[in-house]
C-alpha cells in the first residue's frame, strides 16, 4: 500500500489528481476515494479543501482558465498595435483552452453534462473577466468605456464556439483545423473594428 503524503499543496496535489484522472475514467466515474488514491492522501485530506467531487471539478476547471486570463493580461500589456495584440488573445483564448482540455475530451463532455447548471454561472464569470481585459485594448483604440466592454463581448462570442465547451470529441482531436478557424474568424471580427478617434490639434 502507498505511503500516504501530507503536502501543505494538498489542494494542488487533488487537483492534479482530478486532470488526469478526467482523462483516464472521466467525470461520472471517478469518486473522492480515487482523487484522494492517485493524490497519495488520505481521503478525509480531500474534505479539508473541497465540499465534494462537484467543487474538485469545477475548481479545476477555474484553475485552468485562470492561466489563460494570465495569459491574456500579459498579451495585452505586451508591444504591438492593439488590432495585433487582440487578434492574437482571440487566438489563444480558443487554442489554450483546447490545449488545456485536448487531453480528456470525452471526460469534459461528460463532466459539461452532469454539471450544466454550476458551469453556466461559472463560465459568466470567466467571460466577464476575460472581456474586461480585452476591453482595456480596445480603449486604446479611443472607444468610450462602455462601447468597449460591449464590443470586447462581441468579439469573445464571435470565438466561443471554438472552444472546448462547445466543440465534439472529435473536433478535440484537430487542433490545426480550430486554430485555422480561430484565425478567420478573428480577421473577420476585426475586420469590422472601428477606427480609431482621430486627435485633436493642439489650440
């Protein structure tokens, strides 16, 4: 029998647990004693950080947007004009994600189906910190704050069916085909960018 970890990582520890064991017997079948199996802890560990599998999951899932938003952010600070700068976050946003989720389409189905409802107000709150970081490039285009942040939303629902949440198992396994996809349909939505407020000359 393992010799069981106490880890001051714990909750990182039952994380890591939960992303491979997702891909290996998908959401429905796992149980709080396998997390706490492949982790090395004892599973009363497993109810110190987590309520239950449901959070396990859903906190992974956040773990995993949370590096795409870091990603964004630094993007977004990074040099280049801002139509090339968001041009690039619309790619990433999409092939991130898949990257972070190739690896256990089917469970992700899964998981999407059972936990629907929690998701839903989950993924709100992501987008809406995902936009705000592609609304401050968009003010560096001269828009008003508020035609910002709605055309930031635009532009994340113009790409939301590329990622992994909406596309099929077998849609999971192409990522060149996504990436091409993310690449058009984002020159297509910028495309249509409005140009920036002209300055006004000195009095």
């Amino acid at each position: 029998m393992p010799r069981l970890r106490v880890r001051a990582d714990a909750r990182e520890e039952i994380l890591n647990a939960a992303d491979r064991l997702l891909g290996r017997f998908g959401y429905s079948k796992t149980t709080m004693d396998d997390l706490a199996r492949e982790a090395g802890i004892g599973k009363g560990t497993t109810y110190l950080h987590f309520r239950g599998k449901d959070e396990v999951f859903l906190s992974l899932i956040d773990r995993s947007v949370d590096g795409v938003l870091r990603r964004l952010r630094a993007m977004a600070g990074g040099p280049g004009p801002p139509e090339d700068r968001l041009r690039a976050m619309l790619c990433a946003r999409v092939l991130l994600r898949f990257d972070a989720f190739q690896g256990y389409a089917q469970g992700l189905h899964d998981l999407l189906a059972t936990l629907r409802p929690l998701l839903v107000a989950q993924r709100e709150r992501h987008l809406r910190e995902e936009a705000a970081i592609f609304a401050a490039v968009l003010r560096e285009e001269g828009l008003p704050e508020e035609a910002a942040g709605r055309l930031a939303r635009a532009l994340l629902t113009g790409t939301n069916s590329l990622l992994p949440y909406y596309l099929s198992p077998a849609q999971m396994g192409g990522r060149e085909a996504v990436a091409a996809l993310a690449a058009d349909v984002a020159e297509l939505l910028l495309a249509g960018l409005p140009s920036p407020a002209p300055s006004r000359p000195p009095r």
